[in-house]
C-alpha cells in the first residue's frame, strides 16, 4: 500500500485509463471485454513510480487468490525502461519477479506486460523481459510502427497505443498513447478468450496457447526495417472466432 491507506483508489490517472481499456461499459468507449470483473491493487505511488518489491507483493495476492476471484490475466503497465534483447532473470526486477511470473503461468494466468516507450528498436522494458511474460508493444493509427514503442526479438505482439479514449481519473474520458495502452487491450483479449473457450470446453487456455493464437490470428507488421523482426497486431475476433464458432454449432 504506498499511500499508507487500505483502499486501491486511483491518485494518479492512468490506473483508471488501462482498467477502462480492458472492461468500461461506456457506449461510445466501449472495453475490450465490457463485462469483465477487475481486481484493483495498488503498487504505484501518486507519481507513478513505484518499486519492484510492491508489485511483486501485488502479483503475490494475485496468485494466492487466483481461485477465489476467478483470476485469469495480469495487466501491467509499467516498466523499467531497460533495454533486455533476452531473458532477464538476472536481472535486477528479473530476480525479483521471476518466481511470480512462473507461479502465475503454473496456475493458467496470463501475465501482460507493457515493452515500455524509450525508442528502444532492439530491446524492451523490465518486467516484461522476464520469462512468463507476455510482452506488448505498440501500434499506431492504420497499423503503423510508432517509434516510441519499444520492440525487439521478445516481442510478439502488438496492439493499439495512439489516441486511446478511456476512463480516466475524475470523471470523464481522456485520450492517451503509449505501450500502457496496448497492454490493456490484450488482457482485455485474453479475459474473452478464456470466456469462450470455458464455455466451449470446460478449461481456460494456457498462457503458451494464449500468446500462439493471438500472434497467429492477427495481422503482420512490418518492422525489418528498424528491428529486423516481424510482430502481429492483435484481431480479438480472429482469436475467439474457433470458439464462437464451437458454441453456435452446438
């Protein structure tokens, strides 16, 4: 708790935008999956910093409660704005979280992070380096790379991160970019994911899985060029389509 309070009420504004990426029931701004429930713990201060050891305890809870609160994913965006090309267990954040992120995957959840926006093209951020992770960077307006982002061979996926209208802190919506924001769009992804295929089969999806079906069903982007990799924009029909399919037919 760094407010030295027991409530995980927002105090600095992004907190409410990536919650209202995955799940706001708003018309207009509608989440990626609407009906989702939110669990909101509290690792940051008011500034946006925050430290290794308080996310590790908020993953900690996470974990420990998986089962009561039906926990699927972990959305996180932040990061260390280091520039890993490979695993980071020794790491500094990577010896600290990477028990938590195999805890996580051992118990089916999927562990979301943001790539972090430092202009790296041949590395990303802390945690999401971290083996278990599943790194997300950033796409712009019509698919296009947005420099910002930061990518490399970790990489798979990418989502929306330019002008995203969402919730925000005080009421209202507000417009932000960054890998923060295609994070969330992800986890929204995967919360629709292991809704269907529950209902089609009776069992969520492994993280593994997860990951596989959302790099092979979206769209390819380009970025030789600048990191020399390929990456896939997420396409969350695409990615639900077999089950929807499933539970029609049946």
């Amino acid at each position: 708790v760094r407010n030295n309070d027991a409530h995980p009420m927002d105090d600095h504004g992004h907190g409410t935008h990536v919650a209202g990426i995955v799940a706001s029931t708003d018309s207009t701004y509608l989440g990626v999956a609407p009906n989702a429930s939110l669990l909101a713990l509290k690792a940051m201060g008011g500034d946006g910093s925050g430290y290794a050891s308080d996310i590790a305890a908020a993953m900690e809870w996470c974990i420990s409660n998986a089962e009561t609160y039906n926990v699927s994913v972990i959305s996180m965006s932040l990061g260390d704005s280091g520039e890993y090309d490979s695993s980071c267990e020794s790491s500094a954040v990577g010896t600290i979280m990477a028990p938590l992120f195999a805890a996580a995957v051992a118990k089916n959840i999927s562990v979301v992070v943001a790539t972090g926006n430092d202009n790296h093209t041949s590395g990303i951020s802390g945690p999401a380096c971290v083996t278990g992770a599943i790194p997300v960077g950033r796409t712009g307006d019509s698919d296009a790379i947005v420099d910002s982002g930061n990518r490399g061979s970790l990489l798979r996926l990418m989502a929306p991160g330019s002008n995203i209208y969402a919730p925000y802190l005080g009421g209202g919506y507000a417009s932000l970019g960054g890998t923060s924001m295609s994070t969330p769009h992800v986890a929204g992804a995967i919360a629709l994911m292991n809704q269907y295929a529950k209902a089609a089969y009776g069992s969520v999806l492994t993280p593994d899985q997860i990951e596989d079906k959302l790099a092979l069903t979206g769209v390819n982007i380009d970025d030789e060029a600048n990191s020399g990799n390929n990456y896939s924009r997420i396409n969350v029909l695409a990615a639900v389509q077999p089950y929807l399919n499933y539970t029609n037919d049946t």
